[in-house]
C-alpha cells in the first residue's frame, strides 16, 4: 500500500485490537465460559477471513478497508489465542507453567513451518496469503469444533 508515514500507528492500532480483545475476553468467558467463547470466534474468525478473501478477490481493497478487516480478524485472533491456549493448559494443574511452556513451543515451531510454506506463495499479490489464511482458519475451527463436541460428549457421559 505504499504507507510510510501511517505505518506505525496502522501497525499499533493492530495491536490495540488484540488488547482490546484481551479485556472484552474476561467478560465473555465470564458470561458464556471459555470453551463457547473460544468455538464462537473460531467460527466469526473464518467467517471475517473467507469473506475479506472474497470481498478481495474482486479487486484489490483500499487501505481502509484492508485495515478495517484486519483489525477485525486481529481483535477475533486475540479472543481464539487466549481461550485455545487456557483450555489446552487448564487440565494440567500442578504443571501448569510447564504445559504452556510446551504448548507455545508447539504453537511457534507448528507456525513457523507453516509460515514457511504460506510465505513460499506470496509473489507480491495479496490473494494467496488471503487464500492460506481462510484455510487454516477454517482448519482451525474444524479442530476447534470437533474438539468441543467430544468434551461436551464426555460431559455427557460423566
């Protein structure tokens, strides 16, 4: 987009949405627990990132609304980070620290290859990144879903 001047607050308004998400969190799991909070904005994530592909692949968007969506799907990232990370970790108790500790190592070696093969696409378009990123976020939800329906299933059954 060419944006020099703007860039830093662009990139810091990115940032602000991810906090934000952080704080709104708290009251969602609150009202709804983390499981449901974490299944809803797994959903809204894919549902935000197929349609910016969409919306995008009829011509490129202009620097607002690429911001506007990318705010958007920051803000839905930060809420699908902080409830996958608490439910994988909340089973463990007494190890809690060093399950997280395990689980973000995961998390970063698992994105670093896959950045890997998503970066290998980029040629300067827009479209293939947005293209890997509907797809591993409806990946994600996939997960996401089927992992909640065998806890609600073993709620069940105990």
């Amino acid at each position: 987009y060419g944006v020099t001047t703007w860039f830093p607050l662009l990139f810091a308004l990115t940032g602000a949405s991810i906090a934000a998400a952080s704080f709104i969190n708290v009251r969602l799991i609150r009202r709804f627990g983390t499981a449901a909070v974490l299944l809803r904005a797994s959903l809204v994530l894919t549902l935000l990132a197929i349609c910016f592909t969409w919306v995008s692949a009829a011509a490129t968007p202009s620097l607002a609304l690429f911001q506007a969506f990318l705010l958007l799907l920051m803000f839905t990232k930060g809420l699908v980070f902080a409830n996958c990370n608490a439910l994988a970790i909340q089973p463990q108790g007494a190890i809690a620290g060093f399950a997280s500790a395990i689980v973000g190592a995961i998390t970063m070696i698992t994105s670093a290859a896959i950045a890997q093969l998503i970066g290998g696409l980029y040629g300067g378009q827009l479209m293939p990144l947005l293209v890997a990123y509907s797809a591993t976020c409806a990946a994600s939800c996939l997960c996401v879903w089927v992992s909640n329906c065998k806890s609600v299933a073993l709620h069940r059954r105990g």
